[in-house]
C-alpha cells in the first residue's frame, strides 16, 4: 500500500487548501495536510445560518459555506487544522470509524501537552462530534472541532475535510457564532488550558498520532514549509536571505564560490549566427521583453538561433523579490496595452507554432496583471489561429477569479512553477508558497487544462525532497514537469548549493515518471521553456489536439 505523505503547509486560505484537497481526492494517493487558516468562519453542509450571531466580517473573518458535515465553526492563526484525503473501506461503518480514528489522534495530541486529569477529562461527547475537555465535569468545552466528507471517486470512498484543535487562537472570534451550533457549550484552547506549546510541536505532535491512526504500519513521507530551527535562535544573522535559507536549515556560507569552476556539463557554447541575430532584431524592432535575457538564461544562443524565444507580459520589472531570480525588481510601471499585438505579431513573423509567454508578478494590479496575459493569449490566437499558446504565469496572489480571467482564454498549456522543494519555499521565494502552487496548478488542471510545473535544483534541497515534491505535483494532475540546475546570477542572489551531476538529473527524471508525471524534462540546462514545444506534444498529444478543434 502507498505511504502516507503528510504536508505541513503553514497558513493557507480555505479556498486554495479546499481545491487542494480536492485535487488530493482524485489523485488516489493518501495525505494528511496540516495547515492554519487565516481567519474564516465556515458553514458546513447542515448548518444553519442563523448560528451566525455576530459580525464575523467585522472581526475580519471570511465566510465561506463548504460541503463538509457538521454546522458553522470558526478557524484562524493559531488554531491547527489537519485535512486527512485518504481511501477508506466502503462500508457503512468506515466513516464513523474515520471519524472516530480522527478524534482519537487529537484526543492523544492534547494528552501529550495536557495532563487530562487536570483538565476533568479529555475525550468525546456522546452525540456531538470533536474534542472536548471537562468530559468528566458538568462543563465541558470543545478544543477541537471536526467534520468530514465522503465521496466515491472510480470505485474507491475518499474522505476529505477533517480536525481544527484550538492551540492559541484568539477565542473571540468563536463569539461571533454558535460554535458546531451548540448553544450553551464554551469553546476553548490549549493555551486557556494552561498548556505552552508552540504550534510546532503540537503540529507535530498531531501530524505522528494522526500517522498512527490513520496509516498504522505504513511507510510516513514529512515534508513542511515550516522553518527548520527556532525562529529565535541566537546566530540567525545577517542579511535577510541568510537569515531566511538558515531558518531552511541551508548554511549560506557553504555555498559554491561565485565564479567558481562550473562542471563540463555547464559549460555553454556561444552560438551567434544568423538565426540568433534575426531573433534578436525582431525582438529589438517590436520593443519586445524576452525572459530569455531578462533572467539571463544561459540557453537563449541555442532558443534564437533555432527562432524561438519566451516572451515576458506586463513590463520588465516584477513586484517580488525572490532569491533565485535576476528579474527588476523597482516598482512597476504601467502596463502598455500595445504589447498583445506586438507579442502577437513576434509570434506570426517568427512562424511559431508553439508560442511561450511568461510574465512579471503584478501585485500592484487588480488582476494581478492576468487581463493582459488573457488578451495576449487572445491577441496571437486572432494574428495566428495554428498556434499553440502555452503560458508561465505567476501565483497570482492565489486568486481563484484572476488565474479563471486567463483561463477563459483557453491556453494550452498553463505552466506554474514550484520552483522549489517545501522546505525552501519561504527562504527562496517568500511572497509565494508551497501550498499556493500547487492550489494553482490544482485549479488549471481541474478545469481541464494540460498542466506545467517546473523545479531548480541546488538551492539547499535532497533529492529525496525534490521526488515527494514531484509526487506532490503528480497528485494535483501536473503533466509537464522540468528539472534544471539553478545558477546564481548574482552575489545577491542565493548561493548555489551544489551542482547536480548528470546521473541524478536522470534518475530524477526516472522518479518523477514513475509518479505517474507524463514527461519530465530532467537536465542542468532545461528551464521552463526549454523545447517546450516537445514536452507538450510528448505529455498531452490528445488533449493538444482536442483543444486545437475549434468549437
Ligand atoms: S530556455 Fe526559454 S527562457 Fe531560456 S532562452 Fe530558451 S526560450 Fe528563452
């Protein structure tokens, strides 16, 4: 039986865990994610409204209605919510038992920070789902609230949604409604309780007791966004990035020396010739942005002498700050509503077929600068109709209706990057996240989408972190997956931890395969778009060709 891979993803909104969760539940494979939500009041599928009492909008609370069981609860910083997706037996009596497998995990997780007799009782309440202290007493109160949802998906019942213990979250927010719609029964936390412990070791705490419930005997794959030593701890000095890739448990220090002597395998021939200098000057004419030099890609002889190039949306200069990456980082300017049909019109003069367009972040956009990616994927399809439009696009902030605005363009492939394993996610690219990505890329392939993601290696990672990041990106339906050496552009940047050697491109490559990943393009060299042209007709040739019959 496949192992069970637990997630600790730090604070993700409800609605990209949700659509998380519900790629995990087609996937087939079992996960529990560990999470904290920002603050958000949820109304499960029985829940009546009316057990809103307060004003959750003005405690600065989203309220979403969701398909779980259960009535109306609230989560927030502070509060561990764990999302168990896994396969249960079909019968009857499999969700209760879930239910009851669930409870007692958190039931054991209080119990390690809470003596139960101190607290008259840790257990469950006859008739009403969860986690309650003062079992033994004319008092009770719930710490932990529950509800779950079953379905059948090709023959075997999954199960989603899950547990939300109260550790140390602001217990006012409970008084803007009827908790679970209970009336007269107090909520509470471990930290009321009079327990100290941080939310990462009660985080992993649940994250064992759930593994031992839900999965006992099999194999347990960790992997968490979450820092890897103590936020306070006394070296964490230094400029930002340091501080931030020691937190990951990466020692900046013992990075490769800039400038150092790079393997054979990196070693890049200059290539000018004509096709180059055509590329170049077609590009120069329509004032056009390419990713290939703006990030300089060490690839760009061979892309524009073969007459390919990527090119880059919403100006030059990107609202993120990420380690890895020489794009401008000053504040934006505005975007030029020429450049579509200049991008269009490169497209058509360069005779592509298969046409890659990236962008900047625009966060300081409404849209997160995705109306113009939709008007640029709409642009080359008017000037050119055979041709293949596959965009890379930012996270959008996690923006549902933004990512959907390019989506109604219909590109064909919709490439995202995760750049990264968990762990370094927060030292490499802090405006983005794990969690993030994936919602992302869930999202696309949801709706049908031939889905991309792409990974650096030699960031601080394993290669054992970078096959659960792959399998991870297999269970939200990816297709499309490459692999390349990051190379440091600048001392600014963070340093290269080492340099991959050929064998272990290959035998990433293997892995990812064997994770059910349709085409994983492994190699020191490969970038996003790198003969992106091939990856997608090699990962997807039916849906290629489906989506080019118009109508
Ligand atoms: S790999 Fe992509 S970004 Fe690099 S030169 Fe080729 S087309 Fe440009």
């Amino acid at each position: 039986m496949d192992r069970l891979e637990i997630r600790h993803l730090g604070r993700v909104p409800y609605a990209e865990a949700y659509d998380l969760q519900r790629a995990l539940l087609r996937s087939g494979r079992d996960h529990v994610l560990i999470l904290e939500h920002p603050a958000t009041i949820t109304l499960g599928r029985r829940a009546d409204p009316a057990n809103i009492v307060g004003d959750p909008e003005a405690a600065g609370a989203e309220v979403i209605t969701t398909d779980r069981g259960g009535d109306v609860t609230a989560h927030g910083p502070g509060q561990l919510v764990a999302y168990a997706i896994v396969s249960l037996d079909d019968d009857l009596a499999s969700i209760p038992a879930h239910a009851h497998r669930m409870e007692d995990a958190v039931i054991a997780t209080v119990s390690t920070f809470l003596a139960p007799d101190d607290v008259g009782g840790v257990g469950r309440l006859e008739g009403h789902p969860g986690v309650w202290v003062g079992i033994e007493t004319s008092r009770p109160a719930k710490v932990a609230a529950m509800g779950i949802r079953t379905e059948v998906v090709e023959g075997t019942r999954r199960t989603m949604h899950g547990v939300a213990l109260n550790v140390d979250i602001d217990l006012a927010l409970f008084d803007t409604i009827v908790p679970c719609g209970i009336q007269g029964r107090p909520v509470t936390s471990l930290t009321q309780l009079g327990a100290s412990a941080s939310m990462t070791e009660v985080g992993t705490a649940l994250a064992e007791e759930l593994a031992r419930a839900l999965a006992p005997g099999r194999a347990v794959e960790t992997a968490s966004v979450l820092p890897v030593r103590s936020r306070d701890h006394r070296d964490s000095v230094g400029p930002m990035l340091d501080r931030r890739l020691r937190d990951a448990g990466v020692d900046p220090a013992a990075g490769l020396a800039l400038g150092g002597r790079k393997p054979e395998w990196l070693r890049i021939p200059v290539r000018r010739d004509r096709g180059f200098d055509t590329t170049r000057s077609l590009i120069g004419d329509l004032n056009l942005v390419t990713v290939c030099e703006e990030a300089g890609c060490p690839n760009i002889f061979e892309c524009w002498s073969d007459g390919t190039a990527t090119f880059m949306v919403n100006g030059e200069r990107c609202t993120r700050n990420c380690a890895f990456c020489l794009i401008d980082t000053r504040k934006p300017l505005a975007l030029d509503p020429t450049e579509p049909a200049r991008v269009a019109e490169a497209v058509d003069r360069m005779g592509l077929a298969h046409a890659v367009v990236t962008c900047v972040a625009r966060d300081d956009l409404d849209d997160g600068g995705a109306g113009a990616i939709a008007d640029t994927i709409r642009a080359i399809r008017d000037r050119r109709p055979g041709t293949r439009v596959e965009v890379l696009i930012s996270d959008l902030a996690g923006d549902a209706d933004d990512l959907q605005l390019i989506l109604d363009a219909r590109p064909d492939v919709v490439n995202h990057n995760l750049e990264t394993v968990a762990r370094l996610q927060r030292a490499v690219r802090p405006s983005a996240g794990y969690a993030r990505s994936l919602a992302v890329l869930a999202r696309a392939r949801a709706a049908g989408f031939v889905t991309k993601s792409g990974i650096m290696v030699g960031l601080g990672e394993t290669d054992e972190e970078v096959v659960v990041a792959l399998g991870d990106l297999a269970a939200v339906g990816v297709q499309i997956v490459t692999i390349g050496q990051y190379l440091r552009p600048t001392a600014d940047h963070a340093p290269i931890a080492r340099h991959v050697d050929l064998s272990t491109f290959d035998w990433l490559a293997e892995q990812g395969r064997s994770l059910g990943l349709a085409h994983v393009q492994s190699s020191p060299l490969t970038r996003s778009s790198y003969h992106a042209r091939t990856a997608a007709e090699s990962a997807a040739p039916v849906e290629l060709r489906r989506a080019s019959i118009p109508g």
